[in-house]
C-alpha cells in the first residue's frame, strides 16, 4: 500500500472515531446529570412505591396508620406507599384525592417541602408519630433521598394541571411532541399505542393513563418509576415541570379508547379502500423492504458508523498483510 493511500486511510479512521464520540455525547452528559440527581430521583421512585426500589418483600397487612381512615378500601401492600396517602399531586386530602375513591382524609407532603431534612427525617422514622415510622424497612441513605425528593422535586401541580377537566393549564403541543418523539417515542411508539399499562383494573395505553391520571403521568414524567427501570427519566434529560407539562398535553393527543364514535348520517356509506403513501406493506417485497427500512432506523448512526469503522480496520490490515 503507497503512503498516500494509508494516511487517507487513517484520516477516515480518526473521522468515524471522532463522530462515533460525538454520536454519544449526550450519553455521557446524560450519566454526568443523573449522579448529581440520583438521591432526588430515588427518592421520587421511594415516594412512588418503596418495594419496588428496594426490592424488599412487602410488609404483611395493612399500614398502622391506615386504620385512622374509612373511607379508601385498599389493603395491603398499597396501604405502604406514600402516594397512596399524599397523593401524586403531593397536596393529599387538599388535592386530587379530596374526593372519591382515593380520598383517605390524610394531609400532603407540599407544606413539608420547607422543613429541614433532619425534621423529614425524624418524621420519616418514626419520632414524630411512632406509627409513621419506615427506619425497619428504608436505610438511612433512603430516608435521606425521600427527605431530599421532598424538599426538592414536590411542586404545586395546580400550576399545571386543572383539576376539574383533567387537562394541562396552558403547555406548549409542539414541544411536548419533540420531547416525547426524543425521549418517549422509541419505547412508546408514536401514537403511545406500544406498551400498555394495568389501571384500575384495566389495560390502558398511554394516551388513556394521560388523560385519566394526569398527575401521575407527570411524576413519573418527571422521574420514572422502579416498575420499568428503562424508563426515561425527564430530570435527567434536563426537563423542567413545564416541559413535562407539555409531554403530558401531547400524550392526552393521543387515542385513548375513550371518544365517543361518530356515526355516519343517514344515507352516508364508508368510502372504499384508498390507496394511501406510506402506509402497511401490501405484498411479500414491500414488506420485506418495509421491514429493513425499519430495522435499519432502529439500529442508529451509530451502529452505522461503527460498522464503517470495522470494515476500515479490516482494509488496513488485509492492505498491511499483502504488503508482506
């Protein structure tokens, strides 16, 4: 191999190595941001369900203090979770759960926010009301973190969701459809059609968990949840409250299973079948095609580019063995 072919050759190399470092950047700003973050995460995921994050057995019958209230009939492991008291809006009986099936009479943590974290603490642990005591089932370094998540991740969602009609209170579609086409999409799919969830009983989608349970779409917006570990973390991506908001007005776009069909007027017929671009394969070529098509999309740039590189490597040392 002539020396002008091998310095072009290792040219190209440094390039794909310094896009391929390029490529996951973000990767690595996104580690940076969820160590300094972790201890807020956590605790929001404690607050959420402590089980789940701890991965500790539930403890057997009802919380001590569930026996102050009537009215919400859950049992068991439910009776443990915080949010099960204070509400995914944090506000408690002064919130979303001032009525219905959820209300338990119990206060939010939103007032706490402006104590210090050794008064969370102590009341976490017991030494307030003995009966509110988690110290037998959370570590220390957890007590912390649920003591950090409410000084530090509880806000007012009244600010962002109208409690009455369930809706966001102003937010921005087109930014909720960029977030979530960056950070939800590739799990979720584009329509939030992808995965299901259990609800009340129900298999729900996305769309339908958005309009039915807005304030815990956007906690777990926000900070993800120990039931699917994958999920993306919205702080961690540098997500303001609003910019979950705005999430949370695109995904409520989405089917729910819950609109009312429309009926054709009298005399009116469904129209025939229309050819339409990009929509499914109609034969076994176009849905092979469609099948690498989509393959090849999922597999990134650079995947792309580091199969590139591979092949350069291997130029360079067939072009090196010939040589000899």
């Amino acid at each position: 191999m002539s020396k002008p072919i091998l310095i072009t050759l290792i040219a190209i190399l440094m390039l794909v190595t310094g896009l391929i470092a390029f490529q996951f950047q973000p990767v690595l700003a996104f580690n940076t941001i969820f160590q300094q973050d972790e201890p807020l995460v956590r605790g929001a995921q404690l607050y959420d369900d402590w089980t789940q994050v701890t991965g500790q057995a539930p403890p057997q019958g009802n919380h001590p203090i569930w026996s102050r209230q009537t009215t919400n009939t859950r049992s068991g492991v439910d009776t443990w979770r915080c949010v099960s008291c204070h509400g995914w809006d944090y506000q408690g009986k002064d919130g979303a759960f001032a009525a219905g099936a959820n209300y338990t009479g119990f206060p939010g943590v939103y007032d706490a926010q402006s104590l210090p974290l050794e008064d969370l603490k102590a009341i976490l642990s017991g030494q307030k009301d003995p009966q509110h005591d988690f110290s037998a089932y959370l570590s220390d370094a957890d007590l912390e973190a649920l003591a950090v998540f409410i000084r530090q991740g509880v806000i007012d969602d009244n600010r962002f969701i109208d409690r009455i009609s369930l809706k966001p209170i102003g937010g921005d579609l087109q930014s909720g459809k960029t977030l979530y086409e960056q950070g939800c999409a590739s799990c979720h799919g584009s329509d939030g059609q992808t995965i299901t969830f259990r609800y009340e009983g129900q298999t729900v989608s996305l769309g339908t968990l958005a309009v039915q349970d807005p304030w815990r779409f956007l906690h777990r917006t926000r900070f993800g949840t120990a039931r699917a570990p994958q999920m993306t973390i919205g702080l961690n991506l540098g997500w303001s409250p609003q910019e979950g908001r705005d999430v949370l007005l695109y995904a409520q776009s989405f089917a729910t299973g819950l609109e009312q069909p429309v009926s054709p007027s009298l005399g009116e017929q469904p129209g025939g079948s229309v050819s339409q671009p990009g929509g499914p394969a109609n034969n076994l070529i176009t849905g092979i095609l469609t099948a690498l098509g989509a393959m090849a999309a999922s597999l990134g740039f650079a995947v792309v580019l580091g199969s590139l590189l591979v092949g350069i490597l291997l130029l360079v040392v067939w072009s090196i063995r010939n040589r000899k």
